[in-house]
C-alpha cells in the first residue's frame, strides 16, 4: 500500500526541490501522490501507479471505475506504468486509460475517472498527470505514434480483420495513436503501400498479419526514393494475426494481438539488421529467417495442416526428422566464428552491455542503400567464401531473430543489429532419437548446445540446393512423411524466405547492419533471454 501521509503541499511557485532547468514541472517526489478526495488517493509507486479508494467500500455503482476493483471490498489497484495508456486532466476531470489484464494472453482498455474535489489541487493535478505520463512514457518511448495499419484480410484463418477492430484498435485509440487503416487487397500489396508510403506522415507501419507481411514492408521500403531515410524514419511492427507471428513474439514478446498493441504502443525505436538477398535477377531483403530443407518443408509444405494453428510447422518437424530426409546442397561461407563457446559469451555480453545502452539515434546521412559488398549470386564466387559440399545436408536455417514459432527458439543467442546472421546446420544422417532430443530441448534454446548441430555467426553465404535423390526405403518413407505431414507431392524442393517460398534456385545472402528499424518492448533487444542450459 502507497504511504499515504505523503501527500504534498498544494501547488507552490518556490518549492525547494524545483527542477534546476527551471522547469514549472514539479519534482516526481513531490507529485507522487494525488489525493483526488477524502477516500481517493493515487500514488506514483515506483513500479506501478497505486491506486487507493476507500469510497469504493461504500457503493454499489462502480461502473464508472470500469475495471478497478473485481471486488467491493479491495479497494487498491496496482496498474504497472507499461500498462498505463494515457492519462489527461480536463477541468478538474482526471481520466487514466489503461490496458486491464484480462488472462495471460489477453488485455483490453479500461479507464479510472475521478474529479479532483479541492479547487486548489489543481496545479498539483496537473503536474502530477504530467509525472504519470512521464512514467508511462520513459524518455525513449514515443507518445501519439502516427501508425499507418495494414490489414491482411487472409491472414493466419481469416481472423485479422475481427482481431484488429475488436482487440488492436481501442487500444491505439486509448493511447491517443493517429491511425490510418488500411486492407490489403492482393498478394504484393504491402509492397506497394510502403513504396508510396508518406514517410513523414507515419512514425510507423503496423502489419497486422503473419511474417508475410512485414517482408513486403520492408520490401516496400527499399523501394522509396529515399529508402536509407525510409528505413530510419518508419519503424516497422507486427500485431500477430497470422499462423507464423515470429516478429511479433520476438520484439513485443507475445503472439497475443491486444498484448503486443500494448508493446507497440510502448514500443522503443530499434535498429534491426536486414539480409539483402539475390536470386536470379531479383534482389530483396529479409528480415526474420531463410530455410532449405527441413524448415522450408514444414513451414511452406504444411498448408493443408493450417487447422493446427503454429503446432503445424512443429508437426512437419518432427515427422520428417523421422523420415531422415536429407536435402544436399552446395553451401558457401564467409563466417565470423563457428566458436560456440565464444558465440555464447558474445551473446550475454551483449545482452548485459544492452541495459547501458546509447539510445537510438537517426544519424544516418547516408540516402541510398549500401551496395553489395559481395556481389550477387551472378557473380563469381567471393574469394574470402569457404565452400562446402553437403549431400547429407538435413537442415539449413539462417535467423536474424531467437523464435521462429512459440515455443521454438532455434536461435536461442541471435541479437538484433550485431551486423551478423546466425547459421544452423544439421546433418540428415542423425540418428532419430537425437533428433527427438533436439525438438524437446528446443523450447529452451538449447539447440546449441548438441554437439551434432553447427552453429555459426556469418555475414555472407551463397546455398545452391540440389533435387535429393529418392530411392527404395527413401522413396517409401518420403510418401509417408508427405502424407502425415499434409505435403502435396512437389517436383522441385522448397525454399523459404522469412516464412514465404521462393523460387528452388541458388540464392547469396549479406547480412546489412542496422538497416532496419522496428519497434521493441525493452529497446534494442529481443524477448528470449537466450539458452537455458549453460
Ligand atoms: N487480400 C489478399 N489476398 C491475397 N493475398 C494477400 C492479401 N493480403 C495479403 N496477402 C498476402 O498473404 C501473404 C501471407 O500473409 P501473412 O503473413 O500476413 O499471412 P499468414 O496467413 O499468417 O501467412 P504465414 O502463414 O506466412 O504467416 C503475404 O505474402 C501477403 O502478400
């Protein structure tokens, strides 16, 4: 309970703890505690905002306090400032909008509204609603975003639309965000809206839909005129309404839509890296993850699963790990370190050093984006590139973020703008027990630590994959995986590009630090804490 003696003096013009800059701001110790009448106070704690009123024993109507007291006789509330969504003073009329927890995956707004009862208090209201702001708001997270809202009509079952206007939508409004909404009518239609996107008008792009969409917006962005200023200035989010919501896990750290609309409002400027890809003759970035075999199989050839929700990407995991399928490639490196020890120890102390962090900073003159300093898959193959031939090749997975899908953080020590992507590849060959092992300690990200995967930090690769052969026991198993797997049959094998499939062809890939800018819970890191293990 909030000390409830400490309620200042009313307004003073020569309060000895007056802000040194001058400031007509009171100090926060000052302004901590409102007493709004006999029975209410509410106090700036230092974790939450504490709300107290006795008046609530006494009355039967609590309407207008919706969402303060699931019982008449509590009469505090303890509401953290990240859920605080807005609060403003009008007249002698305070309102303080918040996201009221509702069950472990799900919020919704709620508001407090109390009239300030002692005339005099109102100098001192009106600092102290500017110190709940300021607690709401920490310095680096910006108020009244301007968000230009995709909507995937199609995305994950259909159920965007409804998650948007039921879940998303009063929270933004609550939070005083400028929005403008929308639809996405044809597949490429983010790619388009973010190339024309007025970059000045909106501080961010909110998708709400799977991973499919972000890769088109940042896509989209790469096309702008000015597309190094696109990418600093619009700050790319995800409000998960799709089957695979993995950016939305990894920066809001949930794959609940009114959860991460709380996060996005919240949400602090980070630089992220992106992958500039080239296969072909295209060239495009990805910002989440690129899979030959295994992966790519289970996330692009488990269409007809979609009723499993995200289980269905670990399904097609599994019974393919049990048909030891092999997907042979030719794979080309050019590798920071393979050093898994040292990668770990990189990794926490990065995550330490995150917490003193500079914060972000649009300090980028540059205009044009940064030529490729590798060259393209056309081109003849770097000198600096080792290359490996692996026909028993089972898995190849590249991550630029930890959870591809709940409960799966393949890349358990991956960071967000350290100018490195990390590399996992797996052996077809392992024995199925092993392979069972691995699935089970995956929720943990401890898929590093087998000594059967490789794990590596890399800022370039070239992949040519090639069609395995299917043979006798093969041929039989494959039919089987394919059928319990809810895989078509397919001539050509798959490739997957942050979840969306491309065309079976070799691709090269380098990894562009900070190019990208998103919105993050905690700023400038991802929600997984790394591997649980050691
Ligand atoms: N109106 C539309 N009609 C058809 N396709 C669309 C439409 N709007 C968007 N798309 C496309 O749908 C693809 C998948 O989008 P998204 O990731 O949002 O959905 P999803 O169902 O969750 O997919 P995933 O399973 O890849 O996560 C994107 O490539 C996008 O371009």
């Amino acid at each position: 309970m909030a000390n409830t003696s400490m309620t200042p003096d009313h307004e003073t013009t020569s309060d000895p703890f007056a802000d040194p800059a001058g400031s007509d701001r009171m100090p926060l110790e000052a302004a901590a505690v409102l007493t709004v009448d006999r029975n209410a106070t509410l106090t700036i704690g230092s974790e939450a905002l504490i709300v107290l009123d006795e008046g609530l024993r006494h009355r039967r109507d609590v309407s207008n306090v919706c969402g303060l007291l699931p019982q008449l006789s509590k009469t505090t509330r303890a509401i953290p400032f990240f859920n605080v969504l807005w609060a403003e003073l009008e007249d002698f009329d305070i309102t303080i909008h918040y996201a009221e927890t509702t069950s472990k995956k799900s919020c919704r707004p709620a508001y407090i509204h109390y009239t300030v009862t002692d005339k005099s208090l109102h100098g001192h209201a009106k600092t102290w609603i500017e110190a709940l702001m300021d607690r709401a708001y920490p310095n680096k997270v910006q108020r009244n975003k301007r968000i230009k809202v995709l909507v995937n009509p199609f995305g994950g079952q259909g159920m965007g639309p409804k998650l948007w206007t039921r879940q998303v939508e009063p929270i933004f409004a609550a939070a005083r965000c400028e929005m403008n909404v929308e639809r996405t009518a044809y597949r490429g239609h983010g790619i388009e809206i973010a190339e024309k996107l007025d970059i000045d008008a909106f501080d961010v792009v909110a998708c709400a839909s799977g991973d499919g969409l972000p890769h088109e917006v940042f896509n989209g962005l790469s096309k702008q005129s000015n597309p190094r200023r696109a990418f600093k200035k619009v700050a790319v989010a995800q409000i998960p309404c799709g089957t695979g919501n993995a950016m939305s896990l990894n920066l809001n750290g949930t794959d609940s839509p009114s959860l991460a609309a709380v996060a996005i409002v919240k949400g602090v400027k980070s630089s992220l890296d992106l992958c500039a890809v080239t296969q072909g003759n295209q060239k495009y970035f990805s910002f989440l993850s690129q899979a030959v075999g295994i992966i790519a199989e289970s996330d692009l050839g488990t269409e007809s699963l979609r009723w499993m929700g995200s289980f269905r990407f670990t399904w097609g995991i599994l019974v393919r790990l049990l048909g030891q399928t092999a997907y042979p490639a030719t794979v080309s490196v050019l590798q920071e370190t393979d050093d898994k020890r040292a990668i770990k120890e990189a990794f926490w102390k990065a995550t330490r050093e995150q917490h003193h962090a500079e914060p972000y900073e649009d300090d980028d003159q540059d205009t044009q984006l940064p030529a490729l300093r590798y060259g393209t898959v056309n081109d003849p193959l770097p000198g600096e590139f080792q290359t490996q031939d692996m026909p028993n090749l089972g898995n190849f997975y590249v991550g630029n973020m930890p959870w591809m899908s709940p409960d799966a953080p393949f890349f358990a020590v991956s960071l967000p703008a350290d100018g490195r992507m990390d590399m996992i590849t797996i052996s077809g060959q392992i024995s199925r027990m092993t392979a069972l092992r691995m699935l089970t300690s995956l929720e943990n990200g401890n898929l590093i630590n087998f000594p059967e995967v490789t794990y590596r930090k890399v800022l370039a690769y070239r992949i040519a994959p090639r069609m395995r052969e299917t043979s006798g026991k093969r041929r039989i198993r494959a039919k089987i995986g394919r059928w319990l797997g809810g895989a078509a049959k397919q001539k050509e094998g798959l490739i997957a590009m942050d979840g969306e499939s491309v065309p079976f062809e070799p691709f090269q890939v380098e990894v562009m630090q900070r190019l990208g800018t998103v919105l993050s819970r905690r700023g400038g890191c991802y929600e997984f804490d790394g591997p649980k293990g050691h």
